[in-house]
C-alpha cells in the first residue's frame, strides 16, 4: 500500500466528513429575459423554447431553491451540495409571460429582482431604449451629443457588417470613424453614471438626433403592478430588491446608495405587503460600502454578477452567479454540469 493510499484509509470518518462539507458548493443561474425578439445586443435574451428545454434538465437535477433559502445556508454554513437558486434581473414583463409558466410547470422556485420605478414607471430601462434606437438600420452619418461641459462627436460606420466589440472603459477618439455597435456601447458608458434624470434627458436628446419617432413598442416593458403581484402571491416566487432605479452604485455617496436601496425595498414592501429580505446589486456593482449598507439595513443576502459557484464559507451578500446565455438543453447541460463540478 502507497503512503497516499495509507493515510487515506487513516483518516478518521469525521475528518473525511468536515472536508467534504467545506467542498459543496451550489450554484445561483442569472436570467434577465425570456424573450424572442431579435433586438439584444446585450445578449440577455433566452428564448422561451430554450428556457422550457433548460428549465426540463433543472427539473431532473432537483435541488432548487430561492434565493432566502440559499442565503439562509451560506449564512449558516449548511449549504447542501448542489443546491441551485434561479434568479431573474429587472422585472421585465416577459418574466410574467414567458418564464413563470415554465417554472410552474416544472415547480421551480426562483427570485425576481425589481427596481422599484420601472414598475411605477412602465417604461422600459434606459440601456434598452439606447439599444432600440442605436440599432436601426438608419442612422444620421455623424453623432455629436454634448453632455454637461463635454462634447462628443464621431462619425458612424451604417454598412450592416458588425464585428464583435469589447465593452471597455475606453471611449473612441473623438471624430473616429466607429460602428453602430461601438457607439451604443461608448454612450452606454457616457450616460451610466448621471443621474437617473439626466439619463432620461440624454436618451431623448439621441432619440431626437436620430431622427426616429418615440412612440415605437419596446419588447422589454416592465411588469405590471398586477403581474408583479401574481407573481409575489405565489409559493414559488421570491420577490427581491434592485434599487429604486438601477444607478451604478460604486459612482454615488453613501447617503444616496443607503437611499436607492431602502425606498427600492421599502416601495415593493408597500405594494405587496411582504417582507423583502434579498437584493441583487444592479449591473452587479457595489463599492467597499454597500454590502455593509444592506446589512445594516437587515437584508439577508446578496447576489453580484461575478461568475463563480457558492461555496459555504462565502459571504451571504457577495454571492456569485453564472449568466444562462441563449442554450438549447443540451448545451445548457454541459454547462451545468461542468459549473457543478467546481470545487474549492
Ligand atoms: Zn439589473
């Protein structure tokens, strides 16, 4: 008998046993859309057949649970291997439409995080007006947008041929030559830290130059009201908090995070009469502050947007997620499989 092999036959069954607890690991899934509409630069959207197919492999895998659960478990070091929480971004009316009777059928909890003033809004998110109108097929030949004491300028590539472009923190040279997809991302970043009104303001002033009327249909409205509360009346869903109005916190003080995350809670509390205890950051953003400022305001959990598996020992308010992308079942499978099988 080799030494490894002898000192494993040694090992006292509890030892063995700790080990083995401090390996589980379980995994939170991050969907934002369930959606057929072409129009996702983004790549948020899983089509409601993949998301069936998706949803049937979850069902034979078992072991899923909403997101207090799973916080509740990290918290208290009892993760149970291969646990699986479902979660969906932003409240996006196709959620009510496309996802819950899929997970009904299959009985699959999950957790819905919504900012609290697209519901009272109904409009659709900011990001995905910019994509509506920064995606049609005719655009004016030059940009030129000025936002406070800055001017932007810069002449756009309209032939259809589209190459893949990194979301980077580095905007074009001003007057460059770029491509539709290079300017919704460049303005993406231009608008992201402003406040939730001037965000507005900048969306229309680039829905006027781009000369297109305002009263198109989005195919990402928010839930209604009424939609959101089916949805909270049920046994299998989770309502959880994202703010008031998604801001990028890690750009604002204390005082104004602390606020965007109490009123958030505070107005879906209010409407569902229910008490909200798990938060997801939006755009998975958070400065050193803001796990701090979730527990003070006695949340439970949060969930960021950094790939990786849960693992017991974890912080319950900087939990990880993986991003489901667009996959039939099959690929959705290996996937899930091989995220199973990270380990510690
Ligand atoms: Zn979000």
């Amino acid at each position: 008998m080799n030494i490894v092999k002898k000192l494993k036959k040694s090992t006292p069954w509890w030892i063995k046993s700790s080990v083995a607890r401090l390996k589980r690991t379980g995994i939170i899934l991050m969907y934002h859309r369930i959606n057929d509409s072409q129009n996702d630069p983004y790549y948020l959207n899983v089509s409601p057949k993949n998301f069936d197919e998706q949803m049937s492999i979850l069902k034979k895998h078992g072991k899923t649970i909403q997101m207090q659960k799973m916080g509740e478990r990290v918290s208290k070091f009892n993760l149970r291997s291969d646990d699986i929480a479902v979660t969906f971004d932003d409240g996006i009316r196709d959620n009510f439409y496309n996802a819950k009777p899929v997970l009904e059928k299959y009985e699959i909890p999950a957790t819905f995080y919504i900012p609290s003033h697209s519901i009272e809004s109904q409009q659709e998110a900011w990001w995905d007006k910019l994509a509506r109108i920064l995606t049609s097929p005719i655009l004016p030949n030059i940009f030129e947008i000025s936002i406070g004491n800055m001017q932007y300028r810069w002449n756009i590539d309209s032939s259809p041929k589209e190459g893949s472009v990194a979301f980077n923190d580095k905007l074009p040279p001003m007057n460059s030559l770029i491509s539709k997809k290079q300017l919704l991302f460049s303005t993406w970043r231009m608008i992201k830290p402003l406040d939730f009104q001037q965000q507005i303001n900048i969306v229309e002033q680039i829905l006027t130059w781009s000369g297109q009327s305002s009263d198109a249909q989005s195919a990402y409205l928010p839930m209604t009201l009424n939609q959101l509360n089916v949805m909270a009346d049920s046994k299998l869903f989770e309502i959880g908090a994202h703010t008031v109005h998604h801001p990028w916190l890690s750009d604002w003080p204390i005082k104004h995070q602390e606020e965007e995350i109490l009123v958030g809670r505070q107005n879906l509390e209010k409407w569902l009469n229910k008490e909200i205890t798990s938060f997801a950051y939006p755009f998975g953003n958070y400065s050193d502050q803001t796990p701090g400022i979730l527990k003070r305001l006695r949340f439970q959990n949060a969930c960021t947007t950094a790939e990786g598996p849960v693992k017991r020992n974890m912080d319950s308010f900087l939990l990880p997620r993986f991003m489901v992308f667009n996959w039939n079942g099959e690929l959705f499978e290996q996937k899930l499989r091989y995220w199973l099988t990270l380990r510690i």
